[in-house]
C-alpha cells in the first residue's frame, strides 16, 4: 500500500475503510476497504478532509493498461502483501508484516 493523493487515485483499490463522522446524527463506513475508487467519489473524499488515501498498487491492471512494471515496482510494492517494511530488510527471517521485525 502507498500513500496517494485522492486526485490520483481514480481507479486504485482502496486499502482502509474511510468513516464519515456528522457529529450527533451518524457514524460509520462511507467507503470499506477494497472500493474501486471511482471519479464521481473524489469530491465526498475530500469533504471527509482525506486528501490522501492509501491504496493498493496491483500488477495486474497496470500491465493490462499498458505500463511497464519492473522489478524494483514490485520490491517497493511489497506485492503479495508480505513485506512489513522494515527499515532494514531481513528477509528470509522477516515475520512478513506480523510485527515481528
């Protein structure tokens, strides 16, 4: 997952649910994790004050659209789920993102 701006993320998966707070009327999910985010939607997030989200940055509809993907996108991706990122990889005895780096 990454940190982008919600401007630029038309089409990414989103990796977090967002609530939407209206104080003394309601509470609760306005987007759940895994959402397409689409480009109607990027108004209702920036009311919610979330001019960033975190998104996942799946291979696959990068290749199908075209873009080149190598092996250094893959690494900082952490494709697969399984890098914790840790500020100093020690992998095989990493706990693949268990808190236990």
């Amino acid at each position: 997952m990454k940190a982008i701006p919600v401007t630029e993320a038309v089409g990414m998966v989103l990796g977090h649910d967002v609530t939407r707070i209206i104080p003394g009327q309601k509470k609760g999910p306005a987007f759940r994790k895994g959402h397409f985010v689409r480009e109607e939607e990027i108004p209702a997030f920036l009311d919610m004050g979330k001019a960033n989200i975190f998104a996942y940055l799946l291979v696959i509809p990068r290749l199908l659209a075209g873009e080149t993907v190598t092996r250094d996108d893959i690494a900082a991706m952490g494709h697969g789920g399984l890098c914790a990122g840790c500020n100093v990889c020690r992998y095989p005895l990493c706990g693949f993102g268990k808190g236990i780096c």
